[in-house]
C-alpha cells in the first residue's frame, strides 16, 4: 500500500539527523539542536493568553487587530506603508505562512533560488509545489544544479554567483536574514544585489524575518521590501515565535502586495481555516509589548552568544564568524579535528551528553552518494549548529559536560 503515497510525501523522509535525534533522547542529552527556548515566556504575555482562554475566545477566529498592530509596527520600524485590511494574511506560524506564499505563487517547473547554507524547511516546500529549489549552474557541469553559495567563513554574497543563477524560469528569491544556521544579517548592499536581480528578472522575493528582533552590537536588520521597487514584489513572513519566546503556540504572518496577501489568506483559510484563537488574542498583548522588552530580548540574547561563543573558542573550535543576529552559533570543527560533522555530533552525544545539528543537513550543494563531501565542497561537512536560546542553567551545564571531551591542555581530543 506504500505505494500509494503520493510523489510528494515519498520524497520527504526523515533524514540520518532526526536518528541523531533519536540518540540524543536515548542519551538524555541536553538539547542546543533545536531552536527554542527553555526558559519561560514572558508572564504578561502567558497571563494574556490564559485570560483569552478564560473570556471564551475558543472558536474560529481573525483577529484583526494583529493586522493594525503589524502596519503600525512595519510602519515604524521600515518606514513602509502596509493597508492592514488587505496585505496581511495572519496564519500558523511563519512555516504555514511561508508555504502558502510559495503555494500562493509557485507552479510545476518554476525555479526558486536558495541560498546555501538555508533553514532546511523551505526546500520540502518549494518540492511539494512542483517547484525547482534549485538555480545555480555549476559551468562546467551542465546538468550539476546547486543553491547560491555564501561564501564562507563571513558568509559573504557573491554578486556574480547570484546573478549566473537567474533564469527566465526564475519565480522568486528565498530570503532568510538574520539567518538560520549561520547568523548572517544581509548586509544593505547585498540586499540590494537581491533587489537588483529581482527587478531584473521580474521575480518575487520571499522574506523569512523571524530573528527580526534578535540582533547584536550595533547590527541592524533591514527589510528586503524596504530597498526601492521591492515591496510591490515581496511576502515578508515571520511570527510571534522567536521575538515572544512561544514557538508553541503557532502564530505567524504574511505581509505583501494586497494580491499577494488574499492569494495566501485563501489558502491559509482552505489549510487550517485560522491561527489558535487564544493566541491570536495574546498576540495582541505582546505585540504592544513595550520598547524595553525587545531590548532586553537582544542584550540577553547578547550574553548568551558571548557566552557560547566564548565557551566554544576556548576548547579549540574556529569561529570566524560572530552571528551578528538569531539565535545559533555556526561553528566549525577544529582542523586537527578528523571527524565529520556528523561523527561529531555522535560523540558529543554519547560522550558528552549535549546534542546539537551538524552543519550539512543546511547545505544542498552535491554531495556524493557515499555521503562523503569532495574537493571544494568539504567545508559542508565542517559545522556544528549550537543553538543558545536556553537558560543560563542549561549554558553552563553544556560548559560542564564538554569537560568530559578536553585532553589535559583543555582542548577537544
Ligand atoms: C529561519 C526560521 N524560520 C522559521 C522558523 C519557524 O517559525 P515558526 O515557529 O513561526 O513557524 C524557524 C524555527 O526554527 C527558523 O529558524
């Protein structure tokens, strides 16, 4: 009966990582794999949705406020004029409303460039809507597809390697900024080589802003729609999850051209007819939050960056790269290190206890059948993706176990 599936559901298999998901819960190890929090949400905003429960805000639901709320915001912070009556489509979390906007947009055959490394989610996506993630034509190697490389170790955006990937087949860029694995925030002139080559082509621009809030230093996150001829042709999606620390409670957003937004708030509707209403309620609360809140969120994030980052360069990894925003630390294996990163994550499980993602699963470059990365294409197998949005219990207990992988100088054996 298997065979029943459809081609969609035959192609997303769990993957050799979700086993070492597996392991880790096996190991009763401590999580820095998946991105949320376990600290607790904040109190005004848990108080507000246990009130909305209270008051009988139980059935289906559109709370239209959380539209005002978001024009004002967009308003404030990009300085873009959004109609919350039609540009926004309220969904469950950014990841429906993210698939909707591809489902919104994308037919079989139309290509949607990536960039590479990238949040694994969109690519199972683009695949169910019979589009191709793929855009990069290696020269040489004709029928070689790959996703646009950032270039590491700063993670940099090659004009030329982007624009080589644009075909006429080209429908929409993925944006993610500030990045998932790496941290990266879009810097203004690489988002307007973005913007360049989607006026161009006459593409779309996905956005995925969900660190929006969570940047460090003097960092700032820009909006794609913000950079000129963008905002007719961008979705920009992102959700309560990350910024109120409740990735639980699946509340997300689209916001883009009216037509754009209606096509998503049909499918939205058809999918799973509307977001929790309690917590669209509660959304209500937390997007009024006041301008302390979001500064706090960034200056305790801040610490716990410094921290890890801190506690990792200390036993020998090399990072070259200070995440600039999110919540992930991308650091590579130390060159004496000869395991891969997969290898990696099985001793710092069994052997350590802490579990956290190896780098490839966020790369699409070829790799070869045997699962062994060749020439150029090595670096892939180089990271290990910490996650630090966790309690400063939780940071020091990592520093703690990682001493049983030190030799006598203190550095990974
Ligand atoms: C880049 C990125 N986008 C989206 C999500 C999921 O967002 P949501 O909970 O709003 O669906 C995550 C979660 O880790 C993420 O890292």
């Amino acid at each position: 009966m298997e065979a029943k599936l459809s081609r969609a559901a035959k192609k997303l298999t769990t993957s050799p990582i979700q086993e070492l998901s597996h392991l880790a819960q096996c190991c009763n190890a401590i999580n820095l794999a998946e991105g949320f929090p376990d600290f607790p949400a904040p109190p005004h905003i848990k108080n507000a949705a246990v009130s909305a429960i209270n008051s009988d805000f139980n059935q289906y639901r559109h709370v239209q406020g959380i539209c005002d709320y978001l024009s004002q915001m967009v308003k404030e912070i990009h300085g873009l004029d959004i109609n919350p009556l039609t540009d926004v489509a309220i969904c469950c979390g950014q990841t429906e409303a993210f698939a909707a906007a591809i489902f919104a947009t994308i037919d079989a055959g139309d290509e949607v460039i990536l960039f590479d490394p990238s949040y694994e989610t969109y690519e199972g996506c683009i695949t169910m809507a019979g589009g191709v993630p793929v855009s990069y034509l290696l020269p040489i190697f004709i029928s070689n597809f790959i996703h646009v490389p950032l270039d590491p170790p700063q993670w940099t955006l090659d004009p030329s390697k982007l624009l080589r990937s644009l075909t006429e087949r080209t429908k929409a860029i993925v944006l993610n900024s500030p990045h998932n694995p790496t941290g990266k925030v879009f810097t203004k002139e690489e988002l307007e080589t973005i913007a360049r080559a989607c006026c161009s082509q006459d593409c779309l621009a996905i956005t995925d802003e969900v660190y929006e809030h969570i940047t460090y230093d003097t960092v700032k996150h820009i909006s794609l729609a913000t950079i000129p001829g963008m905002q007719e042709r961008t979705v920009i999606t992102s959700s309560l999850s990350k910024t109120f620390s409740v990735t639980g409670w699946r509340v997300g957003w689209a916001i883009g051209p009216a037509f754009l937004a209606s096509a998503i708030r049909n499918i939205h509707i058809k999918v799973t007819d509307s977001a929790p209403a309690p917590f669209q309620e509660a959304a209500l609360t937390a997007l009024r939050s006041p301008p302390e809140y979001f500064q706090t969120l960034k200056s305790d994030y801040q610490s716990k960056r410094d921290f890890i980052v801190k506690l990792l360069a200390g036993v020998g990894f090399k990072i070259q790269f200070i995440p600039q925003g999110s919540i992930f630390l991308f650091a590579e294996l130390p060159e004496d290190c000869l395991l891969s990163d997969v290898e990696f994550v099985k001793k710092l499980i069994l052997e350590a206890g802490v579990v956290a993602v190896p780098g490839q699963g966020f790369f699409h470059a070829n790799l070869s059948s045997n699962g062994i990365s060749e020439g150029s294409c090595s670096y892939q197998k180089r990271y290990i993706r910490f996650a630090f949005c966790k309690s400063h219990e939780t940071l020091a207990a990592v520093s703690e176990r990682l001493g049983n992988l030190l030799n006598g100088e203190g550095f990974l054996r």
